[in-house]
C-alpha cells in the first residue's frame, strides 16, 4: 500500500530552515576566509589591497564627475560655486586616475593610514583615561587601560607596517572563530 499522506510546513519553519541554512552558509564562507588570511596573508592581503585601492578609485573618479555634473547643470549656484565644484572635481578624478595607475601602492598606503589613525585614537582614548581616571569607581582599571591603550597606540604609530599586518591576523583568527560559532548555531538551532 502507498502511502498518500504529505507532510507540509508552516511559513514559520520555512522561514527557521532557510535561517539555518543562511547561518550554516555564512559560517562556512567566514571560516574559509578566516583559513586564507591565516594560511595564505600577503595573498589575501594583496588581494584585500587591491580591491579596496580600486573602489577607492572609483569612488574618487565618481564623485569628481559628479561634482563636474553638478558645476554644469545645476542654474542656482553662484559663479564662484561653480569654479568651486569644478575645481573639486579636477581634484577627485585626478586623484582618482593616480589610485587607480597603481592600485598596490595606493592599498599599502590607505593600509598604512588606517593603522596610524588606530593608532592616534588609541593614544586619544589612553589620554582620556588618564583624564577620567579620578573620577572613575575603578580609578586602577582606568590607569591599566590607558597605559595599554597609549603602548598599543604608540606601537602602531612607530610601526604602522607591523599593525596592519597584526590587524589582519586579528581579523582572521575572528572570522575564523565567528565561522565556526555561526556553523555551530546553525546545526543546534530549530
């Protein structure tokens, strides 16, 4: 005898399974992304450069076309404002153009900017801590932070190269760890 019954589901177990499956998806793509920083960095690395230097490019030559746009078609905009947003976009499309005719060099130095600032807002957060320190209840926790906080700062700012590639690891290990716990939910949840 055949058996004719069907099970069907509720939208709202679709809606769980389809969840799980995100999670389990998700997971796997940040753990093996997680396993190509940490076992392949300069490649990854360089691949990250190069992407973002050319995004940067682009948004570069965007807005300066953008800016050329509105110079030329806008009729409410003074003369002196239409020189402005003309010169504004010479600058962005030249800038554009130079990201662009070396994409490694410009995601080294955006690489190397974005270490430096971590590391200045890391001496500003130090130095606030020592600020705040009196009249904080953990006077001697406010004092460890900003002496680890002004050490890590400095270490960046003296070695920016060293940061950034500190930085990478750390966001490996993270998608790594993150990968497996998004893994891990997805096959425990309901």
């Amino acid at each position: 005898m055949v058996d004719t019954t069907t099970t069907t589901s509720t939208p709202k177990q679709d809606a769980g399974e389809g969840s799980r499956v995100l999670f389990g998806v998700g997971g796997l793509i940040a753990v093996i992304l997680g396993l190509f920083v940490l076992f392949a960095p300069k490649a990854t690395a360089g691949a990250a450069l190069l992407l973002i230097a050319a995004l940067i490019g682009i948004y570069a030559v965007v807005t300066g076309l953008v800016y050329f746009g509105t110079a030329f078609r806008s009729k409410s905009i003074s003369a002196w404002s239409r020189v402005g947003y003309i010169l504004l976009g010479i600058l962005y499309v030249i800038g554009g153009v130079i990201i662009m005719s070396n994409l490694l060099f410009s995601g080294v130095v955006t690489a190397l900017l974005f270490s430096i600032m971590i590391g200045v807002t890391w001496i500003f957060e130090g130095v606030l801590s020592f600020v705040t320190a009196s009249k904080s209840e953990s006077k001697v926790w406010s004092i460890i932070y900003g002496i680890i906080s002004l050490l890590a700062g400095g270490a960046l700012i003296f070695s920016p190269l060293m940061g950034a590639i500190t930085l990478w690891w750390l966001l490996g290990i993270g998608m790594l760890v993150l990968g497996i716990t998004q893994i891990i939910r997805a096959f425990r949840s309901r």
